[in-house]
C-alpha cells in the first residue's frame, strides 16, 4: 500500500511539475506576463524550468538518493514561495502550488516507507 500512495502522490507531483515547466517552455509569453505580475525577473524562466526537469529527474532515479534530498527540498521550497507569491497578488492561482506541496510531501513522506 506504501509503494501506491508513494507513486501516486509522486506521479501528481510530476504532472504539476510537468505542466509548469511546459508553460514556461511552450507558453513564454503569458508566463513572461505572469512572472511580471509576481515581481520575478523574466530572464529566471528557462533556467526554472530546467530545474524543475532535473529536479524531478532526480526524484524518480533509485541511485541518487543524496540529491533525491536535495531536490525534495528545493521543491518544497519552491511550491511553498509560489503558494505565498499568488497570494499575496491576489490572482487565485495558489490551488496549484496546494496540491504540488501536498502531493510533494506525501511523495518525500512515503518514498522513506518504501
């Protein structure tokens, strides 16, 4: 039951990621709009998310388990600040980075059960 939750919550995580680092990709433009919005330099776009793949490449591969770490903390972090950006510009935009933050923690909480 452990391996479920783990790969469930992890597999959530992933398509958030996903999705995220495939708008800054494929839809630069609003992303460009709405990193303005938020008070982020636009040039951190690519490099974010190229993190973000690489982050979650890590977090899937069994033999890099020191960087493993590391990168559920970056995301943790990361998810955590995106959530108080959106609300402190008030966009309703925060839903997402909730359930990236759940769905991470569960994935860093199950993936020591496993």
């Amino acid at each position: 039951m452990n391996k479920i939750i783990y790969y469930v919550a992890t597999g959530i995580f992933t398509m958030v990621m996903l999705f995220s680092a495939g708008m800054y990709f494929f839809n630069h433009e609003y992303v460009k709009t709405a990193f303005t919005s938020l008070g982020y330099p636009t040039y951190l776009i690519y490099p974010y998310a190229t993190a973000k793949l690489l982050g979650l490449f890590a977090i899937w591969n069994p033999k890099f388990h020191l960087i493993k770490e590391w990168a559920y903390a970056a995301f943790f972090f990361a998810v955590l600040l995106a959530f108080f950006a959106h609300i402190m510009v008030s966009d309703g935009e925060q839903m997402a980075a909730v359930i990236a933050w759940v769905a991470l923690v569960v994935s860093y909480i199950f993936s020591k059960k496993i």
